[in-house]
C-alpha cells in the first residue's frame, strides 16, 4: 500500500441473463444480495466485507467484465492518484457519487491491456453480514452455496503487460508479487497485490484487449472448496477445472463458470506478501505446473475461454 | 462377511524395476517396508494394519496384478470355503504356509474376470507400526510421504462381470454395495464388501480378462489427499486425476501411476455399508458423474490404461 | 458380527421438555425429525441412516436413557439370540410390531449393568435423507446445525463391567474393540463392536446402575468438529470439552449437554476393527489421556455427571 | 502500515535451559535452526519467512521476553519513527548492525506496559526455506513437529494500556483491529496490526510490568493444529488450552509451554484487517467467551501464568 491504494472493491460484470446470474452468485457461490439500482444492476458482497457491496451484476449481450474498482484511504489520495495518472498520460474519466449506489466519486481509467479500473475512497460500511459489531460470533448463519467469504481478485488477459506493470506499480503503488517470465525474462504473467495477498489484480499476456479470465473470490479452507466442487456438481454448473492447487500462489482452487460464461474462482490459502518480498517466480516453461500444480499441465480452456 | 471372509489382506503387483517401485511405495506412498523374500519380492503394509504386510511387489517384465488375497476368520472358514468353491466348479490351488513370509497357508482360485485371488486364515501379526500396542499414541512419529494408513481395496477390469458377481456374492459371502447397471439393467460395474467399506474388491466390465486398474490406499482425510497431490507434483510423478471426489461410494480421491504404470489410488472418506442397504446403483448413462464426481466426463485413461 | 448383530439401532432418550430437546436435537445436531407418535415420542435420524429412525425423544420427569437396541441380520437370528439370553439367564420381555412406530418386533433384556437393550430384525427403510436411490448426491442439500451423519454408539456406566462384557461378548456375538483395565488387569472399561468402528456401545465401569453417559453421533471431519463447536457457542448450549481427541479409539470429539442435562458427542475419525484385532488396551493409570488424548486429565463432569 | 512498519519481526525469549528449549523449538514447533551466536543465543525461524530469523533464544535466569522486534520498509523509515519517538519523549537505545546476526542497525525503546521493542530496517534475507526462488514447491520436504510457518505475533501484560495504544497507534502507525473495553469503555486488551493480519501485537491490561503471555506462530490449517494437539501429548508438552476457537480474531488455536515456561501458540485461521474496518469490539462482560470461544470461560491460567 505504497501509495494509498487499499484493496480489490469491486467488479462489474456483465451477464447474458440477470435472475440466472443472480441464482448463480447468490445461491452457488453463496454472495449475499445487497440491493438493484434504477439501472438493473444487482450488486452483491462476501459475508466478511465490511463495505456495501463488491459485486455488481449487470444484464447486457456480451458477457465479460465492465470494470474492476480499488478503494484507496482517503479523498486526498484519490486526488494524489488522478494526478499521477495525467501525468503519465492516462485519461481520467470521473463518475459521480451515487452512480453507484452507497459508492462514492470514482475515478476511472483505462489501462494497456484494455481493462477499464476505478478508485474511489468512500463506500458506504453496512458491517459484516450476519454477525454483530460487538462480541461477533464465528460465522453467521444462514450463509447459501459455497458461502464465498469475499471478492479476492481478478485475472485478467491483455496485451501491454509490461506498459501495464508499470502502471500499477509505479503509478498506482502496487508490488509484484508473483511473476511468470519467459526465456527473455520478459514478464508473460503479473500478480499484483497491494496487501498481504498474492494478488488483488493479475495480468496475462493475450494479443487481444480487454478479456476477462476470471473474478475469485475467498474461501475458509480446502474442505470449503471441496464442498464447492460438490456443489458444482449438484447445480450442474460448467466446470473448468479443480479442485487442485495453484503453482503461482500455491492457492488452492476450483475454477467454473456462470451462466454467461465467466469464469469464477473459488480458493483458500496462497502466499502471503510483505513490501520487502522479491517476487516469486515461475519460468514460462513450467507454465503448466506453475498454473495447475497437479496437473503440470494446462487445460485447453485455460488460455482460450474467456469473456 | 456372510461367509467368514473378513478383508482385502494383500496384493502382489508387478513392477519393472524394484528398487524404483520400492522408491514410489514406501517413501511417495508411506508404506512400510517389512523385508524381502529369497525370491526377491518386497514386503510393505500400511502403518494401522495389525497384520505383518499387505503388498507385495515382484520384478517382472510386464506390470499388473499377480493375486490379490482375502483374509478369513480361521482354518475352518478356509476349508469350507474351498469345499464352496470346488462345488461351484472352481479349480483350487494351494499354496504352503510360508510362500509368502508371514502367511499361512493359501488357496488360489481364479475369477471369472481372469484375476487370480486367494484366501488364508493365517498372517503374522505384528501390529500397527510405529506405535505401542498399550495405550498406544495417535499415530506414530516418521511416517514418509502420503502417510498411507492402510491397503484397502482393488479395482480390477475383466469380462463375465455377471458370474464374477455370482461367485463373490453366492460363494464367497461378500454383499454388492455399489453397482453402475446399463440401460438393460445388467451390472456393468460392482463394488463388493465383506465390511462396513464401500469396496474391499471392485469389478468393471472389460473384453480384455485379467487387467489391473489400481491398487488403492486409505488416507485419514481430504487434506492429506490435497498432501498427496502436492507430493505426486514435487516427485515428478504421473498423476491421472484428481484430487476429486466420485459419485460411486462418494470417496475423495486422487489417482496416479507407479513406476511401471500400475496405477494407485488414495483417497478418504465414502459411504459406509451394513448387509441390510440396499446396493447403491448408478445409471451407466451417467458413468461419467459415477466415477469423477466434479468432473462428471471420463478421462480416456480411465477406460483404457490398465495393467 | 459373529451372531447376527449388526449394528447400534436406536436409542430412546429421556427430555424434560420435548419442545426444546426437538431444537437440539434437529436444529443443532442437525438430525431429521421423522415423526411423532400417538405417545408422544418424537423420532429422528441421522441423514446417511438407510432405515426410518435411529433417535426416540420421550418427556418424562427425569432424564437418561429408556434403552438402546441393536438390529440383526434377520428374524432367525432374533430367536436365536432370544434362546441364548435365555439359556443365559436373562429374562426376556416382547414388545410388539409397531411400538415403535415403523420398527418390527424387539425382544428386550436387562445388561448386569442395569441398562436395558433391545433386539430386532425389521425396521422400515426409507433411503438417506434427501438423496436420490439412484445416482445419489454427495450430500443432501437442507441440512441444519452439525449436519450428523448418523447415530453411532452409547457409553453407559454401571457396575459388573466383567459380566455385561461377558454378555456381549459370548451370547451377543459383539467384539471387545478397546479397553481400559486396572492394575489388577481388571476391565474398567470395555468398548464393544460389531463391525469396524471402535464402538457400537462401551461401559464404564461405576457403582451406580443405569446411568447414561452419552449418545454420539458421526461427522464426516474435524472441521465438522470445529463447526460443532461454534454452533454450541452460537447456541449457547453448554458444552463439556472439545474439540480434542480421545485416546481410546483416538476419534475426534466434543461433548456438550441437551437441554435436560443429557450428554452428547459428536466425533470424526478414529480406529477401525477387524475381529482378528486384539483389542486396543489402555491402563487405568493413564486414564486422563485414555479419554482426553490433549489434556491428559479428566475433567471433573466425566465421572460424574450423569443421567 | 501507516507508519512504514511493515511486521512483527522477530522477538528475543529467555529460556531456562537452551538444549531443552531448542528442541522445544525446533523438533516440536518445527522452527528452522538458523545459527548460534558468540552471545550463545540461537536463531530459528518458520520456513515461509523470507528473512535469515524470527526467533531469538537466550538462556537466562528468569523465563520471560527479552524484547519484540518490528521491520520498517526502509533506513528513512526508522530515521523517522526515532524522531517520533524521541518527540513523544520516550527514550532511544541504539544497537548496532550485527547485534543481531544478519540484522541491521536497531532502535529500542521501552512501552508503558514495561516491555521493550525494537525496531529495525534491514536484515539478511535467506528466502523460504527448503524451496527454491524460481518454481517453488508448495512446500518443503523435511519441516519437522507442527511445521510452523512463522513468526505471527505476541501477546504481553502489563499496565497503562491507553498510553501503550497511543504510542502504537499514533507514534508508529499500527491499527487497532480487535479490542476489549470494560462497561466504562476503556480499553483492557488492544490487537494492533501493520498489515492485514488480526494482530502483529497484542496487550493486556494487567498491574504487574513486562509480563509475557505468549509468542504464536501461524499454521496452514484447523488440521494442523490437531496434529500440534497430538504432537504436545506425544512429547509429554505442558498444554494450556486447546484446540479451541478464540473469539477475538476467531483465530483457531492451542496454547501450550515450553520447557522453561513460556506460553506458545500455534494458529490457523482469523480475521483480516483493512485500514478503514472499524476495531472489532467485544465488551469485558463476554472476556470469557472473546478469549475461549467454545468454552465461554478463562480458564485459571490465562490471567495468571506469565513469564
């Protein structure tokens, strides 16, 4: 948090069929449902999320994600960032407070893979779901699904990832926490956190802009995710991949998709990151291991199916 | 155990090259290593097994299962039994006390399938390995790699699944626990039991007689499954999948192969059987959810790789 | 199961209030509520149990246990077993066909310990809970509280250990799965089987007759425990110990209180039987750790709260 | 990490005897035996932490903590904070580079509570232990005990807690994540943290200076914390309480000594912090169950057994 950037807030997605996504992400992954807006768009949060919201679902005819959102500190940090960001040349676009509901003012941008990401310092704080302020209980009942306890990260696919290292490191304070890089030590993959986390937001290098791999979200523990699998299995829902575990990260993950086609994650565990960490590596020849640790190679879907 | 039969006591693989198989069983599955005969065959058990060993492995030139041996309740079961056999048209082999080091005794008879099993009453008992027979600790200090607590079943392809039915269930005294039927409603596959187990002995229908699929091992739960995997990565082992779970017995699993292409099993958890329940029976049409569980399709290896 | 016997049953539990002991016991233990009878008594099972009932809830002034009863593989063992009590010199009392709502003919008996036991061979079969006959789930959606799989054993407490061992063991057929004995090799304690788990009932030895320790009840895992224990705080039931594991049977446990002062538990894991196994021993002077393998010393309620 | 503190870094204990602390240490807890120094303290530290060492043990008279130390992300950082500290009139002690082995120049200073912390910049980085920088396994083969991680923070007793939170909060820039306040509202226990973690230190209000409660250390997994539970009855380990649940941080965890005393934790699990989650409070009146989370009391030890 070299520069006031805290964490992953949020994601928009966009679904083929809003009820049916609902169903998914409410029901599936267990998100708790927060409220609709006057645009349709249906937001939703982990049940451990202290802010209103973190997933906003919104009915459109492609699948994929809209933006991704990073709440930094305060007001002046967001001021500090908007000018970082003209002066290394990328247009800021502003969005009103209330444009999305209980967030306030964002600022967005485009990076060099395509992807669009926001930063805004205030969201309204509803509480953790389901557990009091004062002496909490473990766990709230009542959790659905997969009770996925928050929105973790994004992966996504674009060209430019070195132009887009740079940006969020440089610009935005971001660390690298994990890398994959190829026999020209040239980074093919970046996992940039701004926490404790392997990464709030992860980049591969793709020809075309702007592709969405997937939103993960957390889970407490390896036999949650098998529970997930299970229920994978139950809903009749697409499977990708899992449960295995992570090279990069060393995560422990199932991947599946959504009624439109975007692929979630589901995880537990990882690496966790300090500031004076060097990044840990993966050369690209061990690509498949360093992706799927089991299985030591990659599935065809894993850089060909995205949204 | 109907008929005095009490369990899955041992199996004798062949493997290509000892010292590589002794390599993969004791230190990447965690049996102990119990001695070597003067025929050059390695003895291992599993750490909880009370009985002095439970696998074999013989150098040969192909892979695959010699026999697979069955422990009865005493002298007289095993007569009788043999008695049952021979009525029942089966040719009875004997085999001395002392073939196998340890063992009493045995009589050998082969499957319809084309397997080769045996029955003895009789087996050194040594006791579980590595703990105090009084008041004995939770498990005991420097197990190696899977930590496998015991041999549990095998699974094993074969034609005249029907018959091999008949001569476990009528002659034998195991119970059908599990079955997948096809739409005539014939067995396709059976899971037999002499215990609470899902399986002590399990059959897939195959034009080709006398082929091994796995040999499998008990682990105390999905974590050490997860343990598994990451040791099956950080050996450079041949993994084939998982970990998973199954739809049939609904045990959490992970498949991979022995030097020699034997494949192994190890997984935990499944549904428990007394002699009143019903078989539980899957559909053929949906064999591929039976098997793997999340991934709900076969891979092509599980159908065709066998030794 | 050397005479017939399969399995522990069901057991009939004395409540002070059936309202609030249907909220333990379904809401918390997360057992299915079946029925109730035109005496009031209220029915209940495990979700994995195959037949109709496992629990019987019954008001009355006092807590404790009414009785426990075994199911045998058929009514030609029941008469044999009835001969044999008798020719032993235990009075034998009938209840009909239908005393017990959906469960066939019981023949009843008092253990020298004062506990009375029933025998029967037929009790309605309506499948796992919430999961289809065929191509069965993993698990049933719906489930409530600690989700427990099934009924597992009692531990009763009462004098003449010696000769209630005797009992099980040479007319019952049971096996002497685990023990505790004295420095006089006197057994104190006596864990009895039918099957592969280390108990289907165990006594202690205490000079007060009749008198109920606990019913337990499976889970699939320790993180099933863990979930256990939270719900028990959430609930503010009372609890006993735990989550720590026995070293008799080195299951993994919890007890707590219902609200009239009975004890459960629920657990996971532990030993295995086979009938060739000599018992597992622990001696007397190593009791604390014999019961709780962590805290090596007894808590002040286990020998002595009772009902 | 407001204040560019980054983590708990290391902290200094004093045992009684060293050969029996250092296997204590590292054959039980399983910390890497870094090196010994000519001051005849030895240095360990858990496998994931980059830095050479964590833990520091010194023999000495009296059991207890020496000191706690803090890494700043660079030499400007402690520059700074010395200035700050020096402003709020709290007094400097310098320790040179190599005081420590592999550790940078340090700055020490005394808290309100009595307990002495340091701070320091720079310090050797040896990387993961027994896993390679490039493709890293997802773990290393040979941890021994519990296999701790690492170093994850201390909890200490002492007086002026308000004051102690100020100089932490305000001076150095920690967060206040967990807290116990008495019907008067004022503090009683304070968990600050630099980082997402629930707590890099804690403290308890308590009459008496300087005291020790405990040093904890992060584990993988609820799992792991029983085989921590077997492992502290394996060796005949005085344990305290365990496994339990805390309610504050709902971390998952055993408390145990080692042979000269001190309290040790291990842990799974708990919350995670962000700067602008407001401090989870549990009021004084529920001390029992913030604490136990299972049991709802103190046990007797808690406040009473110090070093």
């Amino acid at each position: 948090m070299r520069k006031g950037i805290m964490r992953a807030g949020h994601v928009q997605i966009r679904v083929l069929d809003l009820q049916e996504a609902l169903t998914h992400y409410r029901d599936l992954l267990g998100l708790i449902e927060v409220e609709q807006d006057d645009q349709n768009r249906v937001y939703l949060k982990g049940w451990t999320e202290v802010d209103k919201f973190s997933v906003v679902l919104r009915q459109a005819e492609v699948a994929g994600m809209d933006f991704m959102g990073f709440k930094v500190l305060n007001d002046e940090v967001l001021e500090q960032r908007e000018q970082d960001l003209l002066a290394h040349g990328y247009e800021v676009e502003h969005l009103p407070a209330g444009e999305l509901q209980g967030c306030g003012r964002r600022i967005r941008f485009q990076a060099p893979t395509g992807h669009h990401f926001e930063l805004y310092a205030d969201k309204e704080q509803t509480g953790k779901w389901g557990i009091s302020k004062i002496n909490p209980e473990a766990w709230p009942r009542g959790l659905q699904g997969m009770k996925a306890t928050r929105f973790d990260h994004c992966l996504l696919y674009g060209p430019n990832i070195e132009q887009t290292y740079g940006l969020f490191c440089d610009v935005l304070g971001f660390e690298l926490a994990e890398q994959v890089v190829n026999p020209d030590n040239q980074k093919v993959a970046v996992f940039m956190t701004v926490g404790m986390k392997a990464h709030d937001v992860a980049f591969i290098d793709c020809p075309e802009a702007n592709k969405f791999h997937h939103a993960s979200f957390f889970l407490d523990s390896w036999e949650a995710v098998l529970r997930a699998a299970d229920l994978i299995s139950m809903t009749n829902t697409s499977i990708d991949i899992g449960p295995t575990r992570h090279g990069l990260t060393h995560g422990q993950t199932i991947y599946f998709f959504d009624p439109s086609g975007n692929r979630n994650e589901v995880f537990c565990g990882g690496d966790y990151h300090y500031p004076d960490h060097p990044p840990v590596t993966w050369k690209a020849e061990e690509l498949g291991k360093a992706i799927f640790y089991h299985e030591r190679v990659l599935n065809e879907r894993f850089l060909s199916v995205l949204t």
